[in-house]
C-alpha cells in the first residue's frame, strides 16, 4: 500500500504498479508449488495512481499473483481495481467453479459502496471471467454494465485507447511457448516426489538382488527420472509439435521414442528392455496427461474421457513392469 484515497464511501487503499522483491519472490515461489493454494489478496476496493469518480473499475480475483499482474500493467493509469473473493483461486479456474461469478459480483458492489465511489456505470471484467457472471443478471441488480476486457492485461492499455473496443489479437486465447515454459517448473516439483519413490524402490529392488548397497544403484533411477521429465517438461515444451491430440498419448510417443533410444545405446539386456518399455512410456504418459489441467484447449468432458482410458492402461503397463522387476530380482528372468 502506497497511500489512501479519499472518497464518499471512505478511504480506499492505494497500490502500486510497482512490484517489490517480495512480491517478485512470492511470484516464484508459486510457480514453484510452495503456498500456491494459499496465497491470496484481501477481497475489496484498491485505487492505482489518483482515480476519481470518473475512472475504470476493473474486476479481477484475489488469487495475488492475478492481482500482481493486473496492478502491474495498469501502470501509468488511473483507475479502481475490484477484487472478488475467489479463495485465492485465478479468473479462469475461479469462474469455472462460480466463485469468481454472478452473486460475488453483486455482494462485493455492495459492499465496497461502488455506487458512491464512481458517477458512471461500467465495469470491466477479464474475458476469461465470462463463464461465471451472469452480465445482464449484474446490470439488473446493480445498474452496472458489464465489458468484458481483454485475455491479457498488457493489452489493457491499447483496449482504453482503442475506445474500448476489442482487437482480434486481444481475444485470442494463446499457450505459446513461454507460456508453457512458466509453468513447467510446478510440473517438475510435483514430480519430484514421485522420483524420490523411484529411487526408494529401486534401492529396496538392489538390496534384496544384491545383498549390498552400491552408489552406482543410482545409474537405475536415471532413466525413470528421464521418463519423468519427459512427460513433465519435455512434452510441455514440444506441445504442438508432438503428434496426437490426447496428452497422454503424446507423453506415451516421446516416452517410446526415449525408450528405445534408452536401450540402444546401453545395449539393454532383453529383460531389462521389456522393463524399461513397459514402465518409463507409462510413467512420461501419466505426466503429460497431468499436464492437460494447466492447458487452455482441453474441455473437462474430453479431460475426464482421456483420464478414464489411458489411467488403467498405465497402471497396467506399469504394473507388468514391477512383475517383470520382481521376477528379475528373484533370479527367474
């Protein structure tokens, strides 16, 4: 907070368009997993800049890093940002499950006393917000018009000053490359405990072969790590150029690909290549198909209808991985 601004309906917290380092680190450490689901903004009314009467309200949710990056590219402008309570869930995800919707939208005017704030009455929602609020429902409970902004809140400013009005470019929904990229570090953390797994079971695997623990057991969680990554980062970053629609399929042809390349250059034993081909595709399939929650193209009911064909598939394969392991390491194979 930078200040307070002062108006009929009281004082209205002023914030910056500048991001702090602990704003910056809070950024990272979400896209790192850490306190992700519980990192939210005070629902309520914020000025940017020395709003007035006369100025935008823009809606947006209470999950802070949404918050973060509205306040940010509404710099150089005067205007009131709205914040929902969304139980620090974003726009979209928010809308989706009603909370960033039609009656938060009608109790928060309410409650911030909106009417005596700003003399006009239009608010401006993010495009991705649409799903949940009810416009003509908002307008006739509230008089308040709702416009729905654009995708990106770096074109807020080309929106104000193109009177408004939308551009083709600001309501296309986009999963480009750097956009994936952000958000494959939460993907590798949510692996990570997977590959603790590995590395747990393949040592119990070495010991009860073995008799003995040897440094070089690790060789053996080398290529699931690789299959964990290949599911949980590679193909996120080679989306549209891997063949297949399903992600998990996709994760499934890279995972094969890996495999066989895998057994080539180490000259695997036949068991050790059945191995390796029924669990590390089935471990890249399972990751990518994880990766189906942070896209923009999937549908829930093309979500649902891929997790209920490829899981037991996975499982399957997986499973005749750890009979084939245990028929090894018991001396049969």
């Amino acid at each position: 907070m930078t200040g307070s601004r002062f108006t009929k309906a009281g004082l209205i917290p002023v914030v910056s368009t500048k991001l702090t380092r602990k704003d910056k680190l809070g950024e990272i450490m979400v896209r790192l997993g850490i306190k992700r689901m519980n990192y939210p903004a005070a629902p309520g009314i914020y000025a940017v800049g020395a709003p007035d009467e006369n100025s935008d309200v823009f809606v947006t949710a209470n999950y802070k890093l949404t918050f973060d990056l509205l306040r940010k590219e509404l710099d150089g402008l005067s205007a009131w940002i709205l914040v929902l309570d969304t139980h620090g869930i974003n726009v979209w995800c928010a809308a989706g499950k009603g909370t960033f919707g039609t009656d938060e939208l009608i109790s928060r005017i309410d409650k911030v006393k909106l009417k005596e704030i700003v003399s006009h009455k239009r608010l401006i929602l993010p495009q991705l917000g649409a799903v949940g609020v009810s416009a003509h429902t908002v307008t006739r409970e509230t008089g308040f018009k709702v416009l729905y902004g654009p995708v990106r809140a770096s074109d807020i400013p080309a929106y104000i000053a193109n009177n408004y009005r939308k551009t083709p470019e600001m309501r296309e929904v986009t999963f480009g490359f750097t956009e994936r990229l952000e958000l494959t570090p939460l993907e590798i953390v949510v692996s990570l405990k997977y590959c603790l797994i590995a590395v747990v079971l393949i040592i119990v695997a070495n010991l009860l072969r073995y008799q003995r623990f040897d440094l070089s057991v690790f060789n053996g969680v080398l290529p699931f790590t690789g299959a964990i990554l290949t599911g949980a980062f590679v193909v996120p970053l080679l989306l549209p150029f891997i063949p297949f629609r399903a992600f998990s399929v996709k994760g499934f042809a890279l995972g094969i690909v890996g495999t066989l390349a895998l057994i080539f250059l180490s000259r695997a034993a036949l068991a050790d290549s059945i191995i390796y081909l029924l669990f590390l595709p089935a471990i890249s399939s399972f990751f990518a198909m994880n990766f189906t929650g942070s896209s923009t193209f999937t549908s829930m009911a093309g979500v649902k209808l891929e997790v209920r064909i490829a899981t037991p598939l996975i499982i399957i394969s997986i499973a005749g991985g750890v009979v084939m392991e245990l028929l090894k390491t018991l001396r049969v194979l």
